[in-house]
C-alpha cells in the first residue's frame, strides 16, 4: 500500500543543493519535489550505536534538512566495530557529539540537534514533539516499548529495526496512516506484533551474544529507505509488513503483520492509556530469578575471599561459568568451570554438578549476573539450597579485582 508523503516540500533548492542532490533528482520518483520535501522533513534518530550510525550518515547524505539525535552514551572502544559514525580519536567522548560533527561532515546543510540524555517516561514526549519521524535503533525491550507507545500517543510514524549476531529485522509502525484517500489503513504498532516483551533472560542484547558489524549496515539502510519513503511518498513502505533478514542464508523474507484488535495500545479498548513503568513491564530478571538471587548472592570480593581459602583447603565449593564457550575464551574468573545457561535449562547440568548430598556449595557466574541467576532458580528448585550467584559477573571481576583481563 503507497500513502501520501508525509511532509510537504520545502519552497526551493538553492543551486549548491541541485548540485548536492542531482543524482537524487533525476530519479523520477524522487525528482524535484521529493527532494524538497526531505529538506522540509525532521527525523529524529534515537542512539547513535549500531543501526543509529548508518541511519544517520545516510539520512544526512540524502539531504533530511533536521536531524535529531538522542544519545547519552559515550564512544567505547568495543563500539567501533560495527559504530561508524565514531571513529578511533572519538573514543571516550560523547557519543551525540561525535554523531553531530560526522553529520556536518557528511552534509553541512543539515541542522542537527542533539539530545545528550537518557530517554525515559519523564522527557520521551517532550523529545519526540515536533518531529516529523522517528527512526528507533534502540537495543533494550524498555525503550522500544516506550517509543512506540509515546509515537502513537503523539501520532507519529517510527521505523524500526533490531539486530542480533547475523539476524535482523525491521518494519515502519504508523498506526495512524491513512491511504491516499484519507481512510485508515488500519496499520499495526509494535505491541501489535510484540505484544509481550520476551522473557527476561531469553533473548540476549547484543552486548551478551554479539552482533556482526555489517549487519548494522543492512538494516539501518533499509530504516533509512524507508524513511525516504514515508517522507516522499515514493513506493509502498513496510507498513503491516515485517523484514527479516539472514545473512548467513542470506535470505530476505517479507511477513504481513496485521493490527490486533486486542492491542493494548492501539485496539479497540486500549489498556495502555498513557505511558507506563517500562523496566517493570520488561523486567530485568524473571521472577523466579529475582527470588532465587534474594539472600544468595554473593560479591566479587566475597568470591575472591572464598577462592584464596579455596586455596588453603580451608574452604570447598565449585565455581560455575554459564556463559558461552566463545565468550569464556575472551575472560575467566580463574578457577571457574564452563557449564552454559542452557545446560541448565535442558537439565543436563546437574550430572556435572557435585551431588546435593556431598555438601560441596555450588557458585554460579555469568557476564553480569542475569544468566547466573536464572542458573540459580534451576538448581534451588533441584535442592541445592546453599547455592549462591555472582552479582555483577566477571565484569566486576575485572573491574573490581582484575583489571589485567580483557573486557567485552
Ligand atoms: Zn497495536
């Protein structure tokens, strides 16, 4: 389905951008009058991270005359390869700023504001009033929740996308377009497609399970493609329609999403009226891992105290890793054993643990002390009543107590 653009031209060109943008203009379903049209459009671009950095340069190139960018991170080496906005002499500074000055430096045309804050229930309205379309290339289920339900309660289109290892996807979420004849198109939201947010513990970000550089790349470009769509006009967006895309098959499907009459935001009796607590709803760890980690969660300087009388024989007890073998190569806890996550769930795990009855404790780690403590509620629920978790992982522990070992 095509729709009408959604911003109207800019009055002119001046010569310096029919230069700028001849390669656009002499595109038919661009021409002039698209062209005019992105001069005239403001896209506000939420994170300058991985699907942020190709979106934004290349919204930029194509001449989007406002740019906004919400960041408040700043530039981490482990960033850089998949960040191409950031380059080498950019790490430890702002991220919004060092977005801004490639901008500038890609397109001086362009006005760029920057919003160095965290996006929260507090400013996500006042952030987004005024802009013509979000583009969303958040990583966490809190805020795209919280972007979609304040895109909808303020009426405007989003494009998103999301990524993970060699896996991406993306749609344009518009639940108030109309066709060209003014009757709704009876769009989806996010909640329509995602009405719950997975489990926590279930689907890693991409900080925990890793994400290929360059996909980054392909599903960023296909969020600014369809930017360009929604704000001319041109061609029929992915509205109702869900990307996905394999780049190890490298295989693209197109699936039809539908509205839900049931959604909670945009059905027909809406339960969620106004924003709600977004990391309550998402959670940060299940409930039965939150009850397992209470009272049995232990400190990186606890352990390394446990580990030394470990050493004496003055102590007995076996630390388990649950990370993922890959991720066990890069830093360990010394004197750590690797038995995964998923061991854990499928049972399989509890043949390689000492036996309840033999009275040695059972230590679980993971990177941050999710992983450890859903590890943990499966083994309190098998009679290991003394184990304990790690709070924090072996990123305190290289934080804390060895600096000497790499971080991820
Ligand atoms: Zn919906």
């Amino acid at each position: 389905m095509s729709f009408p653009a959604l911003v109207e031209p800019a009055a002119e060109l001046t010569v310096d951008e029919v230069r700028r943008y001849s390669r656009h203009l002499i595109i038919p379903d661009v021409g002039m009058t698209g062209q005019k049209r992105l001069k005239n459009a403001k896209v506000l671009v939420i994170g300058a991270g991985g699907l942020g950095s190709p979106a934004l340069m290349y919204l930029a190139a194509a001449g989007v005359g406002t740019l906004g960018i919400v960041e408040f991170d700043e530039v981490d080496e482990s960033n850089l390869q998949r960040q191409i906005i950031h380059g080498q002499s950019d790490v430890g500074r702002p991220k919004a700023q060092s977005a801004k000055e490639s901008v500038q430096e890609i397109n001086p045309l362009v006005e760029v504001v920057v919003y160095e804050e965290r996006l929260d229930n507090d400013n996500v309205l006042q952030v987004f009033e005024g802009w013509d379309l979000i583009v969303d290339g958040t990583d966490n289920f809190a805020t795209r929740y919280m972007v979609n339900d304040a895109a909808y309660f303020l009426k405007i289109p989003y494009v998103w996308g999301s990524i993970y290892r060699f896996d991406g996807q993306a749609s344009v979420f518009w639940p108030h377009a109309v066709d060209e004849d003014g009757t709704s198109a009876d769009a989806p939201c996010y909640r329509c497609l995602y009405p719950e947010p997975p489990p926590p513990g279930m689907v890693p970000s991409c900080a925990e399970g890793g994400v290929l550089g360059v996909l980054c790349a392909s599903i960023g470009s296909i969020q600014v493609n369809e930017a360009i769509k929604v704000l001319t006009g041109a061609g029929e967006p992915i509205v109702g329609k869900l990307m996905i895309y394999d780049a190890l098959e490298m295989e693209y499907r197109k699936l039809k999403v539908r509205k839900d009459p049931n959604c909670a935001l945009c059905g027909d009796n809406p339960t969620v009226t106004g924003l709600i607590d977004y990391e309550s709803f998402c959670g940060a760890v299940s409930d039965e891992a939150a009850d397992a980690a209470a009272g049995s969660t232990i400190s990186v300087v606890q352990l390394e105290h446990m580990l030394k009388e470990r050493e004496e024989g003055t102590r007995d007890f076996v630390l388990v890793d649950v990370r993922e073998p890959n991720e066990y190569e890069i830093n360990q806890i010394p004197g750590s054993v690797l038995i995964p996550k998923g061991e854990f769930l499928n049972g399989n795990a509890l043949a390689d643990l000492p036996s309840v009855d033999s009275g040695t404790q059972v230590v679980l780690h993971c990177k941050s002390g999710v992983r450890s403590a859903e590890a943990l509620a499966v083994i309190k629920g098998a009679g290991y009543d003394d184990a304990v978790h790690v709070g924090g992982g072996v990123v305190a522990w290289v934080n804390q107590i060895d600096p000497s070992q790499p971080a991820y």
